[in-house]
C-alpha cells in the first residue's frame, strides 16, 4: 500500500500507543498531551490555531476519527482497554480507506 501523511500520522501514533500498553511510560508522557489537545479539539475548548506545532497534524487525525473516544475518555487514569478501543478505531479508520 503506497504511504501517504495520513498513513504516517496513523503509523506514529499506533507506534506510540503499542509502546504505553507495554507499560513504557515515556511514551505515556509524550502521547498525553497529543490526546489533551484532541480532546480539547472535540469538546470545543481548543482550536487548531490553539495547538501546540507538535505532533498537531496527529492532533487533528485523533479528533475526526475518535472523537466519541475522546469525549469519554478520563485521560488522568486511562487504561491499556481504553487504549486498546483507540487501537481498534484507529484499525476501523484504515480499513475504511482501502478500496
């Protein structure tokens, strides 16, 4: 499959979630503020021109394509199931693009 930027923002953050559900929490320390400011995104209290320039292109992919997830989420105690969800939405959303 040729890789375009909305694979590589797919890739980055599947990267990135394996790495928590393995218990790596220096991964947890970078990814929570991407999934702060898409929360932010969908509940309206960010815009993009509020986002920090990190990582704001995956910020903007989390939003449109979890934003239930995101809506529910408690991101101060989230647990490898809720991350486990994320992997799964984040699996429907590749799906959905091939033809």
């Amino acid at each position: 499959m040729a890789h375009n930027p909305r694979n590589e923002r797919i890739d980055f953050l599947s990267f990135f979630l394996n790495n928590v559900k393995d218990g790596s929490s220096a991964y947890m320390d970078y990814l929570l503020p991407i999934l702060t400011e898409a929360k932010g995104l969908v509940e309206g209290s960010l815009n993009i021109y509020d986002l920090s320039s990190e990582s704001r292109d995956v910020k903007i992919l989390l939003q449109e394509i979890a934003p239930e997830w995101l809506t529910r989420v408690n991101l101060s105690c989230i647990n490898n199931e809720e991350i486990s969800e994320l992997q799964s939405i984040i699996k429907q959303s590749e799906e959905s693009l091939v033809f």
